[in-house]
C-alpha cells in the first residue's frame, strides 16, 4: 500500500494542492485589514471635525472667553434699568420717557446687527467681536458724565451699534468653535453671561447710585465690563471654521424670513423679550411705591433673580433630550405667565416667587430658541442668528416703551396684562407652527 493511500483522509485535505496553495497566500497584516480596496483605491476614514469638543481645553477657553464676552456686553446694556427711578427724578422725565435709557441702547443694537454680521462674514467673527466690544467699553466711559437726556440717550444708542457686535455674532461664533454636540451647553454658558452680566449691572449700579449718585453707578459697571473684556480678549480661541464669505444679504435674508420655522422663532424673540424688558423696566416703579415703599438699593437686589435666568439657561438643555424644543417653549411660556401673576399681589414674598419664575422661564425659552435658530435656517443660516437678535432688541425698545404706556394708564396690573398678552401670542405662534408641521418632534428636526 502506498503510503498516500495509507495516509488518514484528514491528512490528504491538508497536505494536497489545496493546502499548498493556502501555504502560498500570505496572510494580511491586521493593519493592512483596516484599508478598504474600493475601485482598485484606497477608502480613507473621514476627517475628524477640527472644531474642540466638549471638555477639551479650546473649548474651556471659548467657554471661559464667551461668558465673559456676555458679561460685559449686556451689563453695560442694561445697567441703566436698575436705576431708572433716579434718572426720571434727575432729567425730569416721566417713567415711560427714561425707560429710553435702555430703550435707545436696544434700538442701537437692533440697527446694527445685521451690519455686523456682514462685517464679520468679511473680517471674521473673532476681530469683529474684539472691535465691537472695545468700541462699547469707550462709549460706556463716556455716557454717564452727558448732561442732558436727549444727548444721553443719543449716546446710548451710539453704544448700541457697538454692543451689537456681540449678539449678532456670537452664536455663529459658537457654531464655528465647538462640535454639534457641544453646542447647546456652548450656547447656554454665553447666555448663563449674558444673564449674569444684566445682573451685575443693574445691581452694581443701583446699589452704588443709592451712595454716590447714578453717575458713578453706571461708571462702576464699566470698569466691570472692562476687566471682563480684558478677559474675553485673552482667552478667545480663534474658530476652527472659516467664517462663510460671500453671502448676499437681501438673498440670505428672504431665504430665512421664507421659512415659517425661522420666522416664529423671530416673532418669539420679539413677544418675549419685549415683555421682559417691560416688566422689569417698570417693577422697579411699583416696589418703590405703597404697600412696599423700597429704596432703589432694595430694589435693585431684586434683580438677584436673574441668577435663576443663569441656572435656567444652562439645565434646560438637558431637558430638550428627553422632551422636543417646541414643548419645552410651552412650557416656559406657562411659568412666565404664572409668575406674572403673582407679582400683582400685595405681599413681596409672593412677588419675588412670582419674579424668580417669570425670569428662569423666560431665560430657559430665549436659550432654545436661540439655538434652534440654526437649525432652522437654510442657506442664509449666517444672518438667522442677527435677525433674531434685531427682532429680540425691537421688541425690547418698542414693547419695552409700550409698557409704560399701560403702567401709565393703569399702572403695574395694566403692565402686567399687557406682557401677559406678548407671551399667549407668542405661545400661540410655536404651538400653530408645531401643529401644522406634523407635531413638536418633526418641527423641531433639522430642516434643508
């Protein structure tokens, strides 16, 4: 017997042809299997996004950088507020005529946002921001020593179209420095600024005018601002994105103003904020008169309940992931008016409940909506963020002003109804958007 036909069927598989040709193919490497051949090429993994992600250190320093930037920017926006009382007594003007003091900074901002935003598409976003808060913190130095209220409201406004750098920017800013998942927390820390900025300034400007005059009030807060800017300017990260050149204005703004998502959320910014400033321009006259009868240094530490604006802010994100934007603004919209209407009772317990809802509401809606902004925008997505800012400042300076007129007439209950009707509106607007776009999860889905 041959020693083939001797040998176990099991050998003959291995040692036949087959298992010398097998012998023959060399084995591919484990980190050649990581390549794909596809059409005789090599596939090459995708690029890794360069904007930082969440918990890296550009993103810390652009976290840091961006709260600050806020801070700064939106104390010396709103520091007159916290005073307004004084500035009625000393110009001689009524509640609704010094609520310009604010008013006139806000018109400012709205005129200049969308020239920012261009001048940013051209310079990019970083420069811009830096000459835009530079610019305010010098006109901020000089508006508190003007004599006269018409020229101290001109030079508000003039800080306006300074200020307005800031939010015209900042949140493409943001887009173009950290990763899609990081944004929304990105974006709830400038507002957490913002919200602290308009804190700090109201108080530290009441609380130094009770002493030493409005004057010097409104100068403590630039120096605040100052150091905050000094800060901002140190620590910004440039955008990992270049900033998207080119785009034609009047085509980028049809584009948004064609698409219903894009303008409700605009309509929301004007409604809300709008009665916001209202309410708070005008509180300030109601504690200062019976049952309550507060100095203007008591008045102005009401504005503490900003802080829950600051909390808001950055935890209402995290409610988003288990429950749609649209319902979450509903949401909020219902806690204003809650709120609102416990500050018509007599009590200030009750009062300040009722202010610390309204204001953690309102915060917690202007941070989705500021965020879902993007989203909803198409092609002009670089001047949707500005139009919802020169829609948020209108708002702020026109029902701002309208406000007075019904404390005027009817004082704080009048105020009150009418910033009531701003947020049902406003409500109404989401809710008729979500409802004829297939319910709040598709509405808010990123659209094309």
């Amino acid at each position: 017997m041959s020693t083939r036909a001797a040998s176990p069927r099991w050998w003959r598989r291995r040692t036949g042809p087959c298992r010398r040709a097998w012998r023959r193919t060399p084995r591919p490497r484990r980190r050649d299997a990581r390549r794909v051949e596809v059409s005789g090429e090599t596939a090459q993994a995708p690029a890794q996004d360069p904007r930082a992600a969440a918990g890296s250190p550009a993103y810390r320093r652009a976290l840091i950088a961006l709260f600050c930037a806020g801070l700064a920017t939106f104390a010396q926006m709103y520091s007159p507020q916290g005073i307004l009382p004084d500035l009625a007594r000393e110009f001689g003007v009524s509640a609704g005529t010094s609520s310009w003091a604010v008013g006139a900074t806000t018109i400012g901002v709205a005129i200049g946002v969308i020239p920012w935003a261009l001048v940013s598409d051209r310079f990019g976003r970083i420069p811009a921001m830096r000459v835009a808060m530079v610019l305010a913190l010098a006109i901020g130095l000089v508006a508190p020593v003007i004599p006269e209220f018409p020229a101290f409201a001109v030079v508000r406004c003039v800080e306006g179209l300074a200020l307005a750098g800031l939010p015209a920017i900042a949140v493409t800013a943001i887009a173009e420095t950290v990763r899609p998942e990081a944004l929304g927390p990105a974006v709830g820390t400038y507002v957490a600024g913002t919200t602290i900025g308009g804190l700090l300034g109201r108080i530290i400007a009441g609380t130094v005018a009770q002493e030493l005059g409005w004057r010097w009030g409104m100068g403590a807060v630039a120096v605040i601002a100052a150091a905050a800017t000094i800060v901002f300017l140190a620590r910004i990260p440039r955008p990992a994105l270049p900033a998207r050149r080119g785009e034609r204005a009047l085509p980028a703004i049809r584009d948004n103003l064609a698409r219903p998502g894009v303008v409700v959320l605009i309509l929301q910014a004007f409604l809300l904020m709008g009665g916001f400033v209202a309410a708070y321009n005008y509180l300030a006259f109601r504690l200062q008169e019976p049952p309550f009868q507060l100095s203007l240094g008591q008045v102005s530490w009401l504005f503490l309940a900003y802080l829950a604006g600051a909390a808001a802010s950055r935890w209402v994100w995290s409610l988003t992931r288990r429950i749609p934007p649209t319902i979450t603004l509903l949401v909020c919209a219902g806690i204003m008016i809650a709120g609102l209407t416990l500050t018509l009772l007599p009590s200030l317990p009750w009062v300040i409940i009722g202010l610390v809802l309204f204001t953690g509401a309102f915060f917690a809606a202007h941070t989705i909506a500021s965020g879902l902004i993007e989203r909803r925008a198409g092609a002009g997505r670089t001047l949707a963020p500005p139009l919802y800012t020169l829609a948020y400042y209108a708002g702020s300076s026109l029902l701002g002003w309208l406000g007075g007129v019904a404390f005027a007439a009817a004082g704080w209950p009048g105020t009150a109804v009418f910033v009531g009707c701003a947020v049902l509106i406003a409500a109404a607007a989401s809710l008729g958007f979500a409802l004829a776009n297939g319910g709040p999860r598709l509405a808010d889905a990123p659209r094309a």
